[in-house]
C-alpha cells in the first residue's frame, strides 16, 4: 500500500517539480536544460504510469490512494485521494506519453523564445493538472484539475501576450469555459446533496443499489444535464466551440498538448468515469448523442474551406469530439474512448507536422502560400500523409477501426444520427486531403526567400512525429472488431459492454464498406479539385456564397459578439457612467454632510474654560431635572 502511494505522488508531483524548478531557476538554467528538465519530469510520469498499467493489468484490480481526510460538513465527507484503475491508467499513459513527446518536440521548436522557460513551466503545470484529474477519487479532485487545465490553457494560449488578439483568444477560452465550469459545479452540488458523497467508488455503490424515488430520479437527470453542459465547455461541443479554433493562437506544441491529449478530453473522460449516472439519465443521454453528431457535422462543415492550417486541424478536432460524444450518448462508452486514444495518436501527429511545416516556413500558415514541401520535407509529409489516412478511417490504421465503432454503434441506435456521422467522416477525409495536397503537391506558392530556405525539420522535432505516425498506424490493434483487448480491459467499470458491437455479420460488414466508400470519394473529390485541377483557394476578398458563411464559421463569432460581448460591455458602461456614479455621489455626499457637521461642531471648541464650565452647568441641570420629573 505504501509502495502505491508513493507511485501516485511521483506521477503526480513529478510535472510539478519540473514546473517549480523552472519557474524560480529556468532563466539561469539556460534554454536546453530548462527543455530536459521539463520533459524529463513528464517522462518519469509516463514511466511511473507504465508500472501502474502492468500492475493493474496483472491484477485486474485497481488502486485506491487515501492521502488524508479532505472536508466534513455535516454527512457529507471528502477525502483527498487518488483512484487508479482501468480508466485513469489508460487516459495517463497517453497523456503523459504523448505529453513527452510534445516536450521533447517543443526544446527545439520553441528554442529561439526568449521565454522558453516560462513556456516548459507552464506545460509541466498543465500535465500535472491534467494528471490531478484523471487520478482524482472524487468530484472534487477532479475539480482541482479541471479549473488547473483551465487556467493553464489561458496561459499558454495567450503565451505571445505582446500580440492583443492572442490575449482576446485567451479570454475567450478562459471565460467560455467558465460558463461550462458553472454547470459542472451544480451537477456536483445536485449529486453531493442527493448522495452525501462525490466518491466514485461511493456514488456507485449507492447509485446501483438505491431504490429510486422520482425526486432523486429528477435530480440525477438533472444532474447528469449540468455535468454535461460542464463537458461542453472543457470539450468545445455545441454552444461552447467556438474557443477551440481561436486557441490556435497559441504555439503549436500547445495546440498538440490541448487538443490531442489533455484538455478537450477532459469532458469525455468526465463522463464515462460516471457512466452510472448517465445510464440512468437516458433523455439527457440523447441529447449528448444529438449535441455530438450536429457538432461533429458542423466542425467538418467549416472545416472544409479554411486556409490556415491549423485552423483545418482545430475544426477537425471539434468534429472528432463531436463523434465521441455521439457514442457516449448511445452509451458506447468504451468506443468512444477507443476514439479518444487513437485521435490521440494521429491529430497529436497531425498538430506537430503542421509545427514544422510553419517552423521550416518561418511562422506562415496559410496553405494558400504553401505547396511543393513533399520532397524538401519527407518526414513531415510521410507522417502526416499516416495521420491524414488514419483520421479519413482508410484500412486498416487506427482509425479505421475506431471510427466504424462509432458508426455500427450509431447504426444499430439511431439511423439519423448514423448518416450525420457518416456525411462528416466522408467531409473529414476531404478536408484532411485538401490540406495534404495544397500543402504538399505541386509547386511552391510562398515567397522566393522561404524557397530558399526550405528544409527538414531537425530530430527533435521529426522522431516524435515518427513515433505518432507508428501509433496512428497500428493503434487500432487494441480493439480489433470480434478481438477487443479493450472491451475486456475496460469492462470492469461499466455496468453494461456493448460486446455485441464487435460481432461481424453482413450488416457489419456492408456497413464498414460503406464508410470506406465514404472516405475514399472524400479524398478523391479532394484529388481531383486540388491536385488535378490545381485549384487554390481564393483570396479572403473573392470568397462568396456557402463558401463565405462557411469560411466565416457560420458567423457564430459575430452572433455572440452582438447578443452577448456588446451587451454585457454595454451593461458594464452604463453601470460605469451612470450606477457607479451616482454611488460614487451618495457616498461622497455622506462624506460631505459629515465632514460639514464636524466643520460645524469643531466651533463650539473655543478653549474658553468659562465657557465649558458654563455648558458643564447646563447639563448637569438638565440631567438633575429629567431625573426630578420622571419621578
């Protein structure tokens, strides 16, 4: 048991370290070393999350950290702990795997910042909290690390601060996912007062054993609605997407950290951690199932006429998101993890490749000035040419196997929401092949200068690219339809697999070939429009009809910018001009009035002893007299 807990305050305490050594030493410890010691810390998580998955995988059975008694109010007691077992085991090991990979990735890529330990700082403080999350054995903890992730995304998306409008999108971010993080904490209120507990373990046992009255019937709907508005935010579903493209403002490495393997999962772990509640919860279940394919359909909408590269990839990832949420509200929650761990794989691969093709460009990243960098950069296209065939589910990388999951799921569920998954996994394949040919074919449309210095990225940046290319390849392995080590693995934490999702008959069969079908016209729609005819984007000017709502992302911005920016600054300048100065007047005018009265008072202090002798006299009359007549 001891042994245990010291792993879990390694794995946890360890990016923390790094964190604190390069915030009070970093800038005396030079930029390389400042970048080992950061990605050395998140190594050596990875490599305690190692032990722990082949300890848990041997045993079956999980881990449970008790560190000391949290809060006691009343009946309801919280403990700080960790809970390691199937679930947080698999979420850490890509987290901190592909965690070390961006660290090692981000010494050479942000080597010329002159802030570059403040950039490893943060990073180490955003997988500390991410791993705070995921090891969590209640609510709370999870909590902790769910505002962490927050306020370490504002930090790193607003890392160029010296530019307004990466501050805006960090903003933005921040206080998007604060109106998720306030239906969060009332999901956890409603829970915490039904229950009188927010341990898993706990709410478990009790959720599976209580006889259900409809007043806690109603509260665990409801519940179950706010922790999902919650997941919106932290996971960018529909209403509260829209920060996600805009947090491309930070650097890449962060865009790679943020959406492949920390922050926007956060929501889908938060979910199927409490698959419990949800399973009772099946009107809001469907709306989870709703919300992600109407997401997922939209994101790739968009998605299909951006001409910033990693604005394609942003919308990508929103669109991905979207299809697990669509299998966890059909309550596949193991597919939807499936998904979760080979996205992983390809859009961290994904993120990177687009880094170094802006880095061997020297920050440009409009595809319209790019083309022809196949040859100068071999490794970045080859591997993501890999990541572009896994996430356009082309047979048989790793999402393949995760996204027809999705799809067969959907199918035997809801047919709708089967052909919105499919139209958006065929606009997935199209878009990800317009961004590799105009990226990577034909010739070189940038400037003579940047020709000139066109050139591979070094090997810091390549062998993590390798490396995710090689997961993105062969990760499907894990859950190979008929042959799932994934459904075994995970299925001590549900109350119900959906095993029969893995059988293969004729249906599963002409199904899977249809979504092949399906990606296959994308990418050769894709073909033919941008390496046949030659065709690129116009510029922003010349941009009219569908195209132009698509490309100004369904103005959505601008909505929110008039119903609620505007009016919340208005309220605020005539709270400004108006309630606060008549405040203001109030409260100097009290002033005034007492500072007259003293002004005034201050007269009869004259100094004349006669004088205080004769009011002396006076009232000791006037008090000789009430006491006379009183009686």
């Amino acid at each position: 048991m001891e042994m245990n807990t010291n792993l879990a305050l390694v794995l946890v305490l360890a990016p923390f370290l790094g964190f604190l050594i390069n915030v009070f030493f970093g800038k005396s410890l030079g930029k390389t070393v400042s970048g080992i010691i950061g990605t050395a810390a998140v190594a050596v998580s990875f490599i305690v999350t190692l032990v722990l998955f082949n300890q848990i995988t041997s045993t079956g059975k999980g881990i449970e950290v008790t560190l000391f008694d949290w809060i006691q109010i009343s009946n309801l007691k919280i403990n700080l702990g960790f809970l390691l077992d199937q679930l947080s085991v698999l979420w850490l090991l890509f987290v901190t795997g592909i965690g070390s990979l961006i660290h090692l990735y981000s010494i050479s890529y942000m080597h010329d910042d002159e802030n570059m330990h403040k950039f490893f700082s943060y990073l180490n403080l955003f997988v500390f909290f991410m791993i705070t999350l995921v090891i969590g054995s209640n609510l709370l903890v999870l909590f902790i690390g769910w505002e962490g992730v927050g306020l370490c995304s504002y930090l790193l998306i607003g890392f160029w601060y010296k530019n307004q409008d990466y501050n805006d999108a960090a903003k933005k971010a921040f206080i998007m996912n604060r109106i998720g993080d306030l239906g969060l904490l009332i999901g956890m209120f409603i829970l915490g007062y039904t229950f009188k507990t927010l341990d898993y373990t706990e709410l478990k046992q009790i959720i599976l054993t209580i006889h259900y009255e409809p007043q806690i019937a109603w509260n665990v709907s409801i519940a179950a609605l706010c922790l999902f508005i919650g997941a919106c935010g932290k996971s960018a579903q529909i209403p509260l997407y829209t920060w996600l493209p805009d947090a491309m403002a930070g650097p890449t490495p962060v865009s790679a950290l943020i959406h492949a393997a920390t922050m926007v999962t956060a929501g889908i772990f938060m979910i199927t951690r409490l698959n419990f509640v949800f399973d009772l919860a099946h009107d809001v279940q469907n709306l989870i199932a709703i919300v992600g394919a109407v997401t997922s359909l939209v994101a790739a909408t968009i998605g299909l006429v951006q001409t910033d590269i990693k604005k394609v990839l942003a919308y990508s990832t929103v669109s991905q998101l979207g299809l697990m949420f669509l299998a966890l509200g059909l309550g596949a929650y193991e597919v939807a993890v499936f998904h979760v761990i080979t996205h992983a794989f390809f859009k961290a691969c994904l993120f990177l490749g687009s880094g170094s093709v802006i880095h061997g460009l020297h920050g440009e990243q409009d595809m319209r000035k790019m083309g022809g960098l196949r040859k100068a950069m071999p490794i970045t296209f080859w591997t993501m040419l890999v990541s572009s065939l896994a996430i356009s589910g082309v047979p048989f990388f790793s999402g393949f196997f995760s996204k027809d999951e999705i799809l067969l799921t959907a199918f035997h569920h809801n047919i709708p929401l089967y052909v919105v998954g499919s139209i958006a996994s065929i606009m997935t394949a199209f878009y990800m092949f317009r961004l590799m040919f105009l990226t990577f074919f034909k010739d070189f449309r940038g400037t003579e200068e940047q020709k000139h210095h066109l050139h591979e990225s070094d090997g810091l940046i390549t062998f993590p690219l390798m490396i995710l290319a090689l997961l993105a390849t062969f990760g499907g392995v894990i859950s190979l339809p008929g042959n799932s080590w994934l459904n075994d693995y995970l299925s001590p934490l549900f109350t119900k697999v959906a095993a029969e999702e893995h059988h293969l008959g004729a249906t599963e069969y002409t199904l899977m070939g249809v979504a092949v079908l399906g990606g296959l016209l994308g990418i050769l729609i894709a073909y033919i429009k941008y390496f046949k005819q030659d065709n690129v984007p116009e510029a922003d000017e010349n941009i009219t009809g569908v195209s132009k709502v698509l490309y100004n992302k369904y103005y959505v911005d601008e909505i929110y910018d008039a119903v609620f920016v505007r009016t919340i600054n208005a309220l605020s300048k005539f709270s400004r001009d108006y309630i606060e100065t008549g405040l203001s007047a109030v409260v100097f005018g009290l002033g005034k009035i007492t500072n007259e009265l003293a002004f005034q008072g201050k007269k009869l202090q004259t100094g004349s002893i006669g004088l205080y002798l004769f009011v002396f006299v006076l009232g000791l009359c006037a008090i000789v007299s009430y006491i006379f007549l009183a009686h």
